[in-house]
C-alpha cells in the first residue's frame, strides 16, 4: 500500500496560525540572500512528457504554484517552448494523462482528481459547484480547450487516455468500461463495449481497427479484444490467472501480454509469498497464443510490481523487453518473441526505473542509479542506453546531475532532470551535456545554486547490521568540513537536527530535486530548513527501492513487524555523533509512511527526537483490516502483529510534542488515522497541534496548502527545538 501539552488539548488552530504571525525572535538568524519558503516551492514542476514523432513535437505539464497547464516544444526548430493551454489560479485541477496526437497538432488530458470510494472527485477550494473529473483537447496553434468527455477513475494515477493513429479518436478507462470520443469534440463520449468486470489499460492496434483492453473479474483477468465492425469482443487464450499490459507487435499482428499466476484461497499473510509470472504472445490471425518465458518459484522471480508495466515493451527485431528481478536488483531483458535464451540488458548491482524504446525501436533508453564514474550516482539518476539483443549500456548523461523520464524524438533524446541546486525542468541531452527547455519558465526570484546547499551523500549503519543510505544538509558555514578547518580552540556551532522521513515506503530520495512532486516539495523544503539553521539528514531507509529487491522487500517491514524503524533511530544516533549537532533537539518529519514512521519515533524514543510532524501518518495498521483476507488462517496472528508494528501499541511511552497534518479527503490514509491518534494523546496530556485541510487529498493539490503547512512546520520546530 502507498499510504494512504504545554498547551491544553484544546489549543485552537487560530491560535497556532496567530503565532505563525508573530513568531520572528525563535527563528535561527537568517543567512545573507535567504530566501522564503513560497520562492524555493515556486518553479514550474514538469510531468507527463510525451512527443510526436511525426511532428518532431514534445508537450509535457508544468503546475506552477497550482497553475497546471500544457507546454510544448519543436525539436526540429531548435526546442523553442511555449505554453498551449493557459488555466489560471490555485485551483486544485491537475493535468494528466497528457498525449499528443501523432501529427502533433492536438494535445488531449485529463483535468481534476481522481474520485474517492464515494465516487466524489476532490474539490480542494470547497467551491459549491460540484467538481468534476474531465477529459479535455485542445489545439496546439489555438489552445482553446475542448470537452471530450467525462473521466471519473476510481484509484490514484489511473488516468489513462490512448490516441487513435489516425489521430481522430481518444479512448479512456473509466467506470469499469472503456469509452470513446472524437478529439473534434463533435460528438459526446460513449462506451465502447458493454464487458463484465472492471476494464481498464485500452490500446490500439497500429491500424486503428481493434482495441485491446485488460478485463479485470476480481479473481482473475483477461485480455479482450474490440474489433470495430464486429458485435463480439475476442478473448486472447482465457485462463484462470491474471492477464495483463497488452502489448501490440509493431506491424499489428501479435499481441504480447503478462500473465500472473492466479492466487489460490486461504493464502496466509504474514509470510511474504512469491508470484510466478510469464510472458506470452498471442498470433492474431491464428487465433492462438503461446507462452515465449516463465519466471522461477522463488521470490526474486516474483512480478516486479512497480516496474513491470512501463519496462514491458514490444519492440523491433522481434524482441519483448521486460523487467525482471531474478537475481535481486531489478534490471532489463529481452527474449525473442519465438522464446528461447534471454538476453540480460542491464547487468550490475544498480536499478532500472523509467523505460522507453528508441524511435526505430531496436534499441532502449533508460534510467537508473548506475555508477559510473562516481559511486554516489547509485543515489542518483542517470540516462543510459543499451542494444535490444545486449552489449555493454552506454551512458547518454553523467555527473552532478539527474535525469529521468527519456524519449527520442528527432533524432534526440528530451527528458526531465534536476540538479542539487536546480529545480526539475525539461531537459534536450546534448554530447556536451543537455540544454534546459523553456528557461522562461523559471521565475527570476526562484532560489540561486549560491543560496542552496549541496547535501552529501552519507552511509549508516542500524543496530542489526543494515547499510542505509542518507543525505545530509548542512546550514552554509556550518558544515563538518569548515568547523574542521577551524582554529581547535573555537567552539563548534551547534544546531538543531531534522530527519526527514519519505513515504511510500518504495521511494527513495536522491541526491538532488526529486522527479515525484511531493518529494521535489520535500527535497525544497529540507533546502529551507537548511537556510533556517537545521541540519537535516533525509533517510533512505529498508523498504524503499533502488538498493535491490532485498532491501525492499523485508520480511519483517511494515504491519510484519516496523523493522524499518531501526533505521530511523540509526540515523538519530548518527546525527548525535556530528559536532554541528546539538543532540538534544533533534526532530523528525515526514508524510505518509513517513507519518508512521515520525509517530513510531515519537511513541519510542521521545527521549531521542524531541518533536515531530507528521503529515497524514499511519498510526494503527490493523485498521486496514479489509485488507487482510478474512480466510486466511493466520488473519488474527496478522492483525495482532499489524497493531503491535504499530505507534498506537506504544502510545504510552509518547512524550514529545506533535504537530499533525491531514486533508480530510485523504484517499491513501484514512482521516480516521488522525482522528484516533489526537484523541489518544489528548487523553495522555501530550502536547499536540493540528492543521486539518477541508476537502484536501493526500498529495495536497492546492500549492497553498503545501505553503500553509510547511510554514506551520518551521513555526512549530521553531518553538519546540530552538
């Protein structure tokens, strides 16, 4: 799962606000050039980047302090930038599931939030009309938005809208079915096809005559195919296990599919368990399929969730690249669409993550935290290149930077990149480097690279042995290497310290603005904190990704046992050995699954981090209990064990103060987290602040609302840890 006092209890949040106001002397001194939190969280985040290679066009959405709009740029012309679409105000609409048509002339998305499990699309602004979930076209010479249709998805990032190849028809996944509408906007969307099950992940095939879409029945899915012209839809060799991402041949003729062995009933749940998969190829006009490579038994060989969708590629030269992680790390193969050997892509101890095929399609470009000539970059990113059949990869970017999301569009490869001290933006890869797309984007008051610290890669070890990755972010003048090269007899400045927690938990932060919006807020703010006197160490603790399935993957992680809590409080005994470090004020924040971990440091070891913020944390695991499968036979043991790994099993032992943060519309983490938790430290007199956001969602989509409780945070810390 992604998740989802001094002062009495009934301190008001006016009266937190008010102090927000009038709080000046607590704050550590400003460094010369310092800079607000609004300027270091007001770049242009880019998302969504997409091309046409007919036009030689790419489009991508930059939101800009909660502006969302649609730009492109004409790679055949030199890159020149400019935006298409022009919505305006902090309005709480997102952009996504942007797509080009392919003559490059139309841009089509989808604009609101996904809807809650009361079918309610989110309405951050509590505006009284009703919001709704969109999908919108416009033209790229005009940028006057179109209505195409309604979307309404039920799940977070389930967008999905696919162009026809002639480029006049958009289908989407949306209320189980699939629907269609001509991008003229002539006509209103309809269904495609009425299909049992929840149907979603539609494709086109090259020709534009048939639709294949994955047709979910809950205890297995199937691979459907609508042939327009016909009143049947064709299932592509049914079984009882679970079929999924549909891949059409480039020539239209086969249809390459994953498919995930079906789960057995009364399956226990505390043991992680493998999930054997395979890949099989279905022959249209034979009306047949065979399976071309099937995983081992064992858990490396499990399904690599969280890669396997965009890694799936049908490629040229009759090959289907995938991703595996079968020896640990997740890397790149690809096999023949006749079966046979495997060809291991992307060898080394290092991860793969965002994929894409070369224009021609016979060879792959990819990113990953390979080190090259710097060992740091496996807490980086990085743009390789490699042969569909195999061969030594060839690095395309290297150095202080990071880049991810590529394509290749004109002959070059565009994607999005970042720096320690530059905000993500889109990025052309040069031989010399790479040369950022729309500047203009920029504002002039955003933070300069002198204003911002650069933070050092650091390597920890917890008490049981295992190696965690962090960075360190030290006030300027204050770092470990100046107070060394002082005279002995001056006393070291010490400050207080935060540790940054990331949710998740398979994420991992890097060395640089991150490619997600809600850590590259994070990433802003530790920036901040940094300019205000703090260091901050940010902990890439187990179950994040990128140092291989076994770090991710704990067999006593999560409601199996908190395991990676360890970690944490590595990391604040870490922070107490450096001499810029005052070790008696060290705090801890972070959101999500870094709410739980903040509140298992809180309930622990309040004599260790003397404060927290926790933005919409986990707080009892066992209230997921619909989730735990009421046959399996170890479901009480589970449950017993979730509450255990839990910070409300140790609430009696929570001292420090807490501020908790929580949109009320919370789709990855119940409200009723929060709820329970105040009145649980109410009742044990521990000094606890709230700032509940109305109608506001997990990842806040009003940029007021990231500024608003980022502020509140540095007030809180300034009070308790100064």
């Amino acid at each position: 799962m992604q998740i989802r006092s001094r002062f009495s209890a009934a301190a008001s949040l006016l009266f937190t606000q008010t102090l927000l106001l009038c709080a000046t002397a607590v704050f550590a001194t400003a460094a010369p050039g310092a800079f607000s939190i609004e300027q270091v969280l007001s770049s242009p985040f880019p998302t969504n980047l997409v091309s046409s290679e007919a036009s030689g066009r790419v489009a991508w959405i930059f939101s800009t302090k909660g502006e969302h709009n649609v730009w492109v740029a004409d790679m055949r012309e030199g890159g020149a930038a400019r935006q298409v679409t022009h919505y305006a105000g902090d309005d709480g609409k997102p952009l996504a599931a942007l797509k080009l048509t392919p003559d490059g002339k139309t841009v089509v998305y989808a604009r609101g939030s996904e809807t809650n499990h009361a079918g309610e699309v989110a309405g951050p602004t509590s505006n009284v009309e009703k919001p709704l979930q969109q999908v919108w076209a416009a033209d790229v010479d005009k940028g006057e938005p179109r209505l195409l249709g309604e979307m309404g998805c039920d799940e977070e990032g389930c967008e999905d809208i696919q162009i026809s190849p002639n480029g006049e028809f958009a289908v989407w996944a949306a209320k189980k079915q699939i629907w269609i509408a001509p991008i003229s906007g002539k006509e209103p969307a309809k269904p495609l096809t009425y299909a049992r099950g929840n149907n979603a992940q539609p494709k086109w095939s090259p020709d534009g005559k048939t639709i294949s879409f994955v047709s979910n029945r809950g205890d297995h899915s199937l691979i459907a195919l609508y042939e327009f012209g016909r009143n049947t839809l064709r299932y592509l060799v049914p079984s009882a296990d679970r079929d999924m991402f549909p891949r059409w041949s480039p020539d239209g003729t086969q249809i390459a599919f994953i498919r995930l062995v079906g789960k057995p009933m009364k399956q226990p749940i505390i043991p992680l368990l493998p999930e054997p998969w395979s890949i099989w190829v279905y022959d249209l006009a034979k009306d047949s399929g065979r399976e071309v490579w099937k995983s081992g038994p064992a858990l490396d060989d499990s399904l690599p969730e969280l890669t396997a969708d965009q890694s799936f590629q049908f490629a040229g030269k009759s090959r289907i690249v995938f991703a595996s992680e079968q020896d640990g790390w997740n890397h790149l193969y690809s096999v023949s669409t006749s079966g046979g050997p495997v060809a291991l892509l992307t060898p080394g101890k290092f991860e793969t993550e965002d994929v894409a095929l070369s224009a021609d399609k016979t060879s792959v470009i990819y990113s990953s935290n390979q080190a090259g000539d710097d060992p740091t970059d496996i807490d980086r990113r990085h743009l390789w290149r490699v042969n569909l059949e195999g061969g030594a990869p060839t690095a395309l970017t290297r150095g202080a930077t990071m880049e991810w999301a590529p394509l290749e569009v004109a002959g070059k490869v565009v994607c999005i990149g970042s720096t320690a001290t530059s905000p993500a933006m889109p990025y052309v890869v040069t031989a010399q480097g790479r040369e950022m797309l729309a500047k203009q984007a920029l504002p002039a008051d955003f933070p300069s690279a002198a204003q911002l610290v650069t933070p050092k890669q650091v390597i920890f070890k917890a008490e049981d042995g295992w190696e965690i990755h962090g960075q360190l972010f030290e006030p300027a003048g204050d770092s470990i290497e100046k107070l060394a090269s002082r005279a002995s007899n001056d006393a070291p400045v010490q400050h207080p310290a935060l540790i940054f927690i990331h949710g998740g938990s398979i994420r991992q932060m890097m060395l640089g603005f991150h490619y997600m919006d809600y850590y590259h807020n994070a990433y802003a703010m530790n920036q901040y904190l940094a300019s205000r006197g703090y260091v901050v160490l940010s902990v890439n603790y187990r179950t994040g990704i990128m140092y291989g399935r076994h770090f991710r993957e704990v067999a006593d992680g999560g409601p199996r046992g908190g395991a990676e809590y360890k970690d944490i409080v590595a990391a604040g005994r870490f922070l107490k050995t450096l001499p810029n470090v005052n070790a008696k004020r060290i705090g801890l924040w972070g959101g999500s699954y870094g709410g739980y971990l903040t509140a298992m440091g809180l309930a622990h070891d309040s004599d260790l981090f003397a404060a927290g913020v926790d933005y919409h944390g986990v707080h009892d695991w066992s209230a997921f209990a619909e989730e735990f499968p009421k046959d399996a036979p170890d479901r009480e043991a589970a449950l017993k064990l979730a509450f255990q790994s839990s910070p409300n099993a140790a609430i009696a032992k929570w001292l420090s103060p807490v501020l908790l943060i929580h949109g009320d519309d919370d789709r990855n983490v119940e409200f009723s987290q929060t709820v329970d938790l105040v009145q649980r430290l109410r009742a044990q007199k521990v000094h606890v602040e709230e700032l509940i956001f109305p109608d506001e969602i997990h990842d806040f989509l009003l940029w007021k609302s990231w500024t608003k409780a980022y502020s509140a945070m540095e007030e809180f810390f300034g009070r308790e840890m100064k």
